[in-house]
C-alpha cells in the first residue's frame, strides 16, 4: 500500500487507521478551540497497533498531525520523494488486505492460438533449417562437395530445436505446428540427402541443379507459409506446401 502525502505534515483524522495512545486529551471543541489559542498548540503520542514505538502529533485547527519520518520510523515504512508528493510505503499491506493492491495474474494462454513461446522456438527452428539449405545451395552454385559432416551439424541442431518447439507447444495450434515443422526439416533432410548420395557416388553436380527443383521449392514455399500464420494468439492454418 503507498499513501501519498502532500506535505511534511501527514493528517490524520482520530477516527483513522491508527488508535491514539490513552494518553490524547479528550477536549470538547469549545476548549480546543481556547488551547490552540493559548501560547502552543496541544500536542500528544501516536500509536499504532500492530507496531512498537511512538510518533509526536500535534492539534492545529481541530486536526490531529503527526511528523511521516517519525510515523515511517515507527512502521518500518519508506518515504519516497515525486516532485512536491512525499510517498509512505508501509511493509506487509498488501498481505494483511488480500485483494487490494494484488498483482494483476498474468493471462493464461490463449487455449487454442499460437503461444509466443512456441512461435519463438519455431523461428529458432526455421532459422536454423534456413541457414541448412543456404550452405547446401551455396556447395552446389559454387561446385563443392556436399558432406556428411556440416550436414550432419545441420541435422543435429534443427533436431534440438524441434525438441525445444515440442516442449513449448502448449495449444492445439502449437500442437498442429508441429506437424508443419517435422515437414519442413524432413524435406531439407531429404534433399541434402540426395546430394550426398551424389557425392557418395561422384557423380557430377551442375551448379544450377536446384534452379526450379521441385522440392526445393517446397522448402522455400512451406517456409513462406509458417511465416504468414505465425502470430501470437492466432488460429493454425495448414500450409499446402508443406505436404
């Protein structure tokens, strides 16, 4: 709970959160009104229950003040400074008022949309299968082998991005996605697969063998589509391309 105050001064009306100690003059408001005419105005002890210790007040005008350092003090309260506002936290509000001044709960999930976790580990994913088939274009636009073992590399990482994707999936449009991912990295599979078998059998390779490649342009097409659907808290749409 933070209670903002104005002054250096913090009101505090007698029938207010704090009890006064037994010790507060009980005076009519005819009497008040000759005290505070008198040479100083009535002064008193505040108390509050629930906390050791005392805080000065004082009467002025029928009011009762108390000193917000000394009243800090006391509760084992913070005073922050905003501009000409002078800011009392007190310790522990929040739990002796449950409800009031809680932290909002996060929203669940959407139950059938696209989570971001599971949207970012499939970017992941697609990133990787990305850079997999630019090296593999880019062995064969410039005539070198494709081998075994940067494609190897390739595979391993988009097999632990899928398993980071499948443990995010957490909605039945994540959980369709899925399907669409496993497509996506079984297609890169099976055409590097292709050309290391190629290689296996030195057999040559034109450099523009994936110009118009029918399955490398299921790859590039089931990636445009992903990309398309892929937004927080939307619905899945299943891609052609990817099958």
């Amino acid at each position: 709970m933070r209670i903002q105050v104005v002054s250096v001064l913090f009101g505090v009306a007698t029938a207010g959160l704090a009890q006064m100690a037994q010790s507060v003059p009980q005076q009519s408001a005819t009497h008040g009104s000759q005290a505070q005419s008198a040479s100083s105005p009535p002064s008193a002890v505040l108390t509050v229950t629930g906390h050791s210790g005392q805080a000065p007040v004082v009467q002025r005008n029928g009011r009762w003040y108390v000193d917000v350092e000394g009243l800090a003090r006391m509760t084992g309260g913070t005073l922050g400074f905003k501009g000409n506002q002078i800011v009392l936290t007190l310790p522990g509000a929040a739990a002796s008022h449950p409800g009031q001044n809680a932290p909002v709960a996060a929203a669940p999930p959407e139950e059938r949309g696209f989570t971001r976790d599971f949207l970012r580990a499939g970017v992941e994913q697609m990133s990787v299968i990305r850079e997999w088939r630019s090296a593999l274009e880019n062995a064969i636009r410039t005539n070198n082998p494709v081998e075994e073992g940067w494609v190897s590399y390739y595979r391993r990482a988009a097999n632990d991005r899928m398993s980071m994707a499948a443990a995010a999936a957490a909605t039945d449009s994540d959980r369709k996605a899925m399907g669409l991912l496993q497509s996506e990295m079984g297609m890169i599979g099976q055409l590097s697969d292709r050309f290391l078998a190629l290689r296996s059998n030195l057999t040559y390779v034109n450099p523009n063998s994936l110009d118009n490649d029918p399955l490398d342009q299921k790859i590039l097409a089931c990636a445009q589509g992903m990309a398309a659907i892929a937004v927080p808290g939307g619905m899945f749409e299943d891609v052609a391309a990817c099958h």
